[in-house]
C-alpha cells in the first residue's frame, strides 16, 4: 500500500462571553435560558432595526488576534453573507469578509513533546444564528432566538496539520488560549467552541516536488462536539479516504460530511456552497471601523502571558517538571494559585526558622515545588471533587496550604497526618497549625514510643504474627497499619515497618 500524507485544516467558532450581543444591547443568554427569552428586535430582524457593533467584542477579538501573531489592521469592516436557513432571522449574517480583524498568526502547541507550528489565516467577528429543534414527534420543527446575534469568533488556519491526534491537541491549546484571554470559556460540550475540520489525503512519494505539495480536494466534516469526536472523525476520515486512493477512485471535488457520533462514521451531506454563493457585500448599515493607534496599543497590552509562556516560566524559572508545569498551566486559576504557595513556601524557607537552621530556597525549590504540584494536582484536587469545589472557591487559601506543606516538609507530621489536615482544611477553612495542636498530631510533639506500640500490636494479632512467619509478607503491611491507627497517623510509617520486621526475625 502506498502511504499518504494527512492535510487536515481547521475552521473554528468560538462565543465571546460579552455581556451583551454582537449588534444589540440585548444581553447574551445565560446557560439553561428558557427559549427566546433572550431576544430584541435586533436578535428578531424587526423592520427598521439597525446593527451597531459591540465594542467589547471588537476589543476582545484584537486580543485574540494578537495571541495568535496575528497581523491587525487600522480599518476593519463588516460584510453580509446571505443565505436561507430558519434560525437566521434577517436571511444573511452579519460577519466580515476581505477585512477582517487578523490574518497571517500563527500558534505554535506541542503533541508528543513535539513542537508544531500551524498558521492562522485569519481570524475575524461575526453574529451567530439560533437554533433550531426538530422534536422526534411530530412533523414541526421549533426555533429559539436566544442565541441569535451572541458575539462568535471564527479562526481558520492553513492546512499545516498532519494527524488527526495533533489536530486535537491544536484545538486544546486554543482553548486554553481563549481561557487565559478570558474571553470565553470555549467548553467544545456546551457549543463554546464548534470545529470544522477540512481533510485530505496525498501520496507521500511523488516523482515531482509539485506533486509532493499539491493539495486534493478536500472533504469538510461537521458537527463534532468534543475533542474525542474531532480526533475519531478524523481518524474515520483518514481510513476511508486511504480506501478511495487504493481503490483508484480520490475524491474529485469538495464536499461536506457529517459525523455520526453513535455510529462512529461520518456520513455524506449537500455539496458545500461555493464562496460565490454568499454573495458576500459591505454591510450598509455599519460604517468603516477604525482602531486608532492608542486603543490598538491597550489592547495589545490587555494580553495576558499564554500558557506556553506560563509553562516555560514554571518549568525554567521554577524548577517544576515539565509535566507538573502541563498539569498546573492547563487551568489558569490552578496555576495562580500554585505561584501564590510557591511564594509563601519560599518565605518560609527563607524566614521562618532560626539563623543557624537557615536553608536557600535555590537548594530546595525543586523538592518544594514538587511538593506542591503533587499536593494541589493529586491530593488537593481528590478532596475539592469530593466537595464538588473549584479551586477558586477552596476555603484553604495559599497561605495555609504552604504552611501544611512546610510541616510536612520538616517531617513535623506524617503524610497521613497531612492528608487528613488538608481534608479537614477544606471542609472548615481552618489553619493547618490549630488543626494539628487540637486532635495532638505532630510527630515531634507527640510522646508515643513506637517500640511499645509495635509490641502491643504484635501482641494483640498472634494469628497475623503467624501468617507472617508462614510466609506471607503482606500481614506485616497489615500490622503497620495497626500501628498507623493506634498513633492516629502520626508514626513514620516506614520506621514501623522495619521494627516490625525486625521484632518478628
Ligand atoms: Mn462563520
């Protein structure tokens, strides 16, 4: 079988969370909004209604152009893209055409420790549409407004893609890209973020370099809805174009799919539309917007380190792994957080004890950080699920965090102790220090003698001494864990174990 090339390029939508419309102060329907409650007579086409354009919006959609590297222009303008459909009420979308906001960026995300480079071609605003119902009984179909003139972003970048996997770790990027400018929370599951992905196949050997670089018609997929969806369709995608090319028979000319999540395959629609077809021409009704040097200048500056940015600072100027740096970096407030315990930790190395105990944070900041992405990414986060708690709304702030990993980092408490603090941390926002003083749980403080405590559980379990000596080395972990419940958490667990495996030869 010859083998071929994956070209996959990507068109996306992303919904700005504006308070109010693209064209209206009509405000921009919460999640769950009863149909058409959130509509005016802009969202409704009304006669005598005139679109005047959000600015908030604008401003939005230059940052993201600039996140992206994008080229901004001084002038921009909006255009009308006509066509028929029910949910769009005044027959044609307000979007932009040969002005738009950006063109020519670039976002450049890794897939397998391999960095990729993908262009953006260009990235402009445009109104959405609502949506439309079609209940399984009954032979009419429903349309609700609400959602009809909410502010969309549309990205489309050049075929640089070349796996369907990449494609999807491209799409979770700009996500957390649209996350950290805050200017949507691009969830894919509740339609923040809806994907297009174009795809075509070529052989990988050709006799000419043309032939190498020539791009076949491509086939458009629609409808996928989450990260997985992208990633099968395209996968589906690519087994059934390499069966057309073996067969002799490529696609000939474009044409749109659409993917069937049960079925797991994509199925053929209506030819696309050609550009023609839109008849796109100036919007009349709102005039040449131009950006003066100033306000483009503050826009520029709204832009908030991204997360790549964020993730070489974590991993080069903080010492964290380069898998913590990933874990923390993929939620903005998670990574907030983690620098303010960083922080804290780093004044207590440098402060909190007495001169000739003092230690450098350059000797321990690695262990320390480890410590605390492993604290936040595994323990603490276990404990907010259970709560159903986001970090945000924790009742543990950074300051006490770092002070319960600070004990544990001196060995002031057990890492049993440590976790059952934070748990309790979190369910009544208590310090770390109270905590401990009151339910008696510092390791140094506390007056147990280990080797009576070890000789009273051994004494205590005769037949699991006995399995011990027949051979079975699991009933020492079983005894070490009486210890743990007879100190309440506070031995060394280790230390345990080996006096245990000692007193019984
Ligand atoms: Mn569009």
């Amino acid at each position: 079988m010859t083998t071929y090339e994956i070209i996959i390029g990507l068109e996306v939508h992303v919904q700005l969370i504006t308070k109010s419309k693209m064209f209206s102060a009509c405000s921009v329907p919460p999640p769950n909004a009863a149909p058409n409650t959130y509509v005016d007579p802009v969202t409704l086409a009304l006669p005598g209604t005139l679109p005047v354009p959000n600015e908030t919006a604008l401003a939005w959609a230059v940052r993201a152009a600039y996140a992206l590297g994008c080229t901004v222009s001084a002038q921009t303008k909006f255009d009308r893209k006509s066509y028929f459909y029910p949910d769009l009420p005044k027959g044609y979308q307000i979007s932009q055409y040969d002005q738009p906001i950006g063109h020519d960026g670039e976002l450049l995300f890794s897939y397998r420790d391999v960095s990729q480079k993908v262009h953006i071609e260009r990235l402009h605003v445009e109104e959405d549409t609502g949506k439309l119902f079609h209940p399984a009984s009954g032979d009419y179909s429903l349309v609700d407004f609400n959602r009809a003139g909410v502010p969309l972003l549309e990205m489309v970048t050049e075929p640089d893609l070349r796996s369907p996997e990449s494609a999807k770790a491209f799409l979770q990027e700009l996500q957390l890209i649209m996350r950290y400018l805050g200017i949507s929370d691009a969830d894919m599951e509740k339609g923040q973020l809806r994907c297009d992905a174009n795809i075509s196949l070529r052989p990988a050997t050709a006799a000419t370099p043309e032939q190498v670089e020539r791009l076949y018609p491509k086939t458009e997929i629609k409808n996928l809805n989450s990260f997985r969806s992208v990633e099968r369709a395209l996968q589906f995608e690519v087994g059934r174009q390499e069966q057309l090319w073996e067969k002799g028979t490529p696609p000939t000319k474009q044409s749109t799919r659409g993917w069937n999540e049960a079925s797991g395959q994509t199925v053929a629609q209506r030819e696309k539309e050609a550009v023609q077809d839109y008849r796109y021409f100036p919007e009349p009704d709102i005039p040449l917007i131009s950006f003066s040097a100033v306000w483009l200048k503050q826009q520029r500056a709204e832009v908030p380190e991204l997360p790549a940015a964020r993730r070489r600072r974590f991993t080069e100027a903080m010492s964290f792994s380069e898998t913590d740096a990933a874990s923390l970096v993929h939620d903005k407030a998670l990574a907030n957080y983690a620098e303010q315990v960083v922080s804290e930790l780093r004044e207590w190395v440098q402060a909190e004890r007495p001169k000739e105990q003092r230690v450098t944070w350059a000797t321990h900041k690695a262990d320390l950080v480890k410590l605390v992405a492993s604290w936040l990414v595994h323990v603490h986060a276990g404990i907010r699920a259970k709560q159903q708690r986001s970090i945000e709304d924790s009742k543990i702030t950074p300051e006490n965090f770092a002070e319960l990993l600070a004990y544990l980092y001196d060995k002031d408490i057990t890492k049993t102790v440590a976790q059952t603090v934070l748990a309790e941390m979190e369910v009544t926002g208590n310090d770390p220090s109270n905590i401990i003083d009151t339910k008696k749980l510092w390791s140094r403080a506390s007056d147990i003698d280990l080797e009576t405590v070890v000789a009273n559980v051994v004494a205590d379990h005769p037949d699991v001494v006995q399995d011990y000596k027949k051979g079975k080395t699991t009933a020492a972990q079983f005894l070490v864990g009486q210890v743990m419940k007879a100190t309440k958490g506070t031995a060394d667990a280790k230390q345990a174990l080996e006096m245990i495996v000692h007193k019984l030869g």
